[in-house]
C-alpha cells in the first residue's frame, strides 16, 4: 500500500514537470542501433572472407599456380612472406621477358593466406612451407605489378627495369 500512495505523491509532485517519454522507444532505439551494428560487422566479416580467396582457390588462365618452369625464356624470381611482409618487398625483373615467380610463406599470416594480383584481378592460395609458383606475362620497363593479402595489409611490388 505504501508502494502506491508513494507513486501517487510522486505523480502530484510533478504535474509541473515537462513530459517524459515512454522508456519503452529508447529501449527500441538501443537495440535497434545494437541490431545494426552486429549485421554491419557480420558483412564485413563476409566480405573480408571472401576478399581472402576462400571462394577463388582454383587455378585460372595467365596466372598458374603449381605450373613449374613456364616458357623456356622466362626469368626465375622467389618471394617469401614472412612475419607478415614480403621479402624482397620490391622485386626487379627484366622488362620483355615473362616470369617464374615462386612465392612461400613461412609462418601463419591471417589474411595473407593468399597472394592477389591486384591489376590483374587474380588471387592464389599460398599455403603455409609449400613453394607456389607462377607464370606472369612480361611487363615492360617501368610496368609496376603490386600483389598482397586480400585487405592489402601486406603488400609488394614487381617493377621491370
């Protein structure tokens, strides 16, 4: 009884006060803006794994994983990945010449559990102490061709001089 006689004097003490809105639309308002929060990480999260190669695994024409020697002129280059960077971080080839590129990473890299040749819309799995290699066109002199992880965390470069 007390409970409601104290809620009544209450009520008669503020009929000044201005009106308070229902506490029920901000509690929507939370959640709401929680909701949409959590679906905006889940698609990023999304697109993220997909970015990373997990769909785009097979081998595909002008880019060969697995393909070992290519074309008997072309020029043999290695890159490894390690601690998350490419090394050499800048390679130099000889521009007019096609080239057997052998990447391998050495330890876990998250994201960079593929390679992608950003200009030439390619991606490749790199797996972890397995030596992958591939046939790249020739470039030509001053032609620079950037690859890395799929969020472009760990990047590098081919320039032909």
């Amino acid at each position: 009884m007390t409970d409601s006689s104290s809620q009544s004097q209450d009520d008669a003490a503020c009929k000044d006060c201005p009106p308070q809105p229902p506490a029920a639309k901000s509690d929507n308002a939370m959640y709401f803006g929680v909701l949409a929060f959590l679906v905006l990480v889940g698609l990023t999260a999304s697109y993220a794994f997909y970015l990373n190669g997990a769909q785009n695994t097979a081998p595909q024409p002008g880019l060969l994983p697995g393909v070992g020697g290519g074309t008997p002129d072309a020029q043999d280059a290695e890159i490894r990945l390690e601690s998350f960077r490419y090394q050499p971080n800048v390679l130099q080839v000889q521009s007019g010449k096609p080239i057997h590129l052998t990447m391998t990473r050495v330890d876990e890299a998250g994201c960079a559990n593929s390679v992608v040749f950003y200009s030439l819309g390619k991606s490749a799995p790199l797996p972890k102490g397995q030596p992958v290699a591939f046939d790249l066109p020739s470039m030509q002199k001053g032609q620079t061709l950037e690859y890395g992880c799929s969020m472009r965390m760990a990047v590098g470069k081919i320039v032909a001089v």
